[in-house]
C-alpha cells in the first residue's frame, strides 16, 4: 500500500515570495492533516480536513496560510508571502478512523528554507 | 502549559540493550490517546505504538512496549533490544477527545543514539 506523498521535497525561497506544497493522502483515507515542524520542535497542526471539509484550521495563519482539498483527495497548502518564519518542515498525514484509534500516517515532508 | 513534556534532550544507549524514553502528559480530558512517533534522519514520521485511555492493557508491537501509568499522567516508551536502525528522534503525542479535531499535541522530542 502507498503512503503518503509529499512535493517537493525541498524548497528554497525569499522572503515575500509564495510557495505551494502538494499532498496525496493513503487511498480511502478520508482525513488529511497538514503540520508545521519547526526545527527543534514537534510538529503542530496546522489545518485539517475530513474529506473537502475543514475540521479545524484555528491554528492556521489565515492572513497569509491557505490549503485546500479539493474532490477530498488530493491538498495543497500555500504560504504567500513568506516570512523568515515559516521556514520548516511542513507534513502530511492522513487516516482512517479504525475505532478510537485514529493512527495518523505521515509523509516525508517538505523543507521549505525562506531567505 | 504544556501538554506533552519530554525532558530527556538525547539518551546514548549499547545496540541490543532496553532503553525507556520519558513521556508526561497533561490532561483533564478522561478520553484520550497515547502514541509515539519515530523520525529518522529522512525526515518521515513512523507511527509506533498507541494506547487508549480506557485500554486496560499496557500497548505492545513488537519491540516497542508503552509503560502507561495513568494515575502519574505517563507513558513511557520502552524499546528492547535496541537496534543500530533505532538512531532517530522520537516524539510523543496525545490526541483528545472522541470525536471533531483530531489534532495530534506533540512533545519536543528527544534523540537516541544507538552505538555498536
């Protein structure tokens, strides 16, 4: 079975430029997170989504932050305009709800490194 | 106040020995879910072991096992027999509640070196 896919896998911008990532969840799950790791840290959400609904997105910089997922499959997060701070790891994951078990599966991720 | 507190920064353990990593969780939520994570230099978060509140038995999966003490708020992870491929960061997480957010709170990690 397929994990979760992430692209890139590497980012290099400047401040105030955009930049998008892209996320294909495991097949049939119906939830799809986006986390923000910055280095040192864990990871913290960001926004999630069951299938093309926002769930929860309170953590989310809205002002310059936007994801999507459109046909409930497949997501994409934005960041425009970048600041210094939001260089990070930016993860994927997705789930099936097996009971009150909920695993999350993750992606590799995307090293976004802002300049 | 934090939820999920790891204090060990890094811990050095002998390939094939057990080691513990610490985990203190705070919540007054009575529903919630335990688990641990590893992350490999590759950057990917591995989903290792999980453990319900209600669940009545401490969680094993092979050579990962989750020391739960609910009434000292911790779930430690223990590793035996620990192996050269073991060498990553690993996190603890807690999720609340039953239903709506399925956030994952994390701790801030901590590394293990496994050497030969």
């Amino acid at each position: 079975e397929a994990g979760v896919a992430q692209s890139p896998r590497y980012k290099i911008i400047e401040k105030r430029q955009s930049v998008a990532f892209w996320c294909n969840p495991i097949s049939g799950h119906a939830t799809l997170y986006w986390y923000q790791q910055i280095l040192g840290q864990g990871p913290k959400l960001l926004i999630q989504f069951q299938n093309n609904g926002v769930v929860d997105d309170s953590q989310l910089p809205k002002d310059r932050f936007s994801a999507e997922r459109l046909k409930g499959v497949d997501s994409t997060l934005k960041i425009q305009p970048a600041k210094l701070e939001d260089s990070a790891v930016y993860l994927c994951a997705s789930s099936l709800r097996i009971a009150a078990k909920n695993i999350q599966y993750f992606g590799a991720g995307t090293r976004l490194s802002v300049l | 106040a934090q939820k999920i507190t790891q204090t060990q920064p890094g811990m050095f353990v002998q390939e094939k020995e057990a080691v513990t990593l610490d985990c203190t969780y705070d919540t007054s939520d009575p529903s919630y879910g335990l688990f641990w994570y590893k992350q490999p230099s590759s950057g990917e978060m591995i989903f290792l072991i999980y453990q319900g509140s209600y669940d009545q038995q401490n969680a094993t999966e092979g050579r990962y096992s989750l020391n739960f003490q609910k009434a000292r708020k911790s779930a430690n992870l223990v590793i035996s027999a620990s192996q050269l491929g073991d060498s990553a960061m690993y996190f603890c997480a807690m999720r609340e509640g039953d239903g709506g957010s399925e956030k994952l709170v994390f701790g801030k990690g901590m590394k293990l070196t496994v050497n030969p």
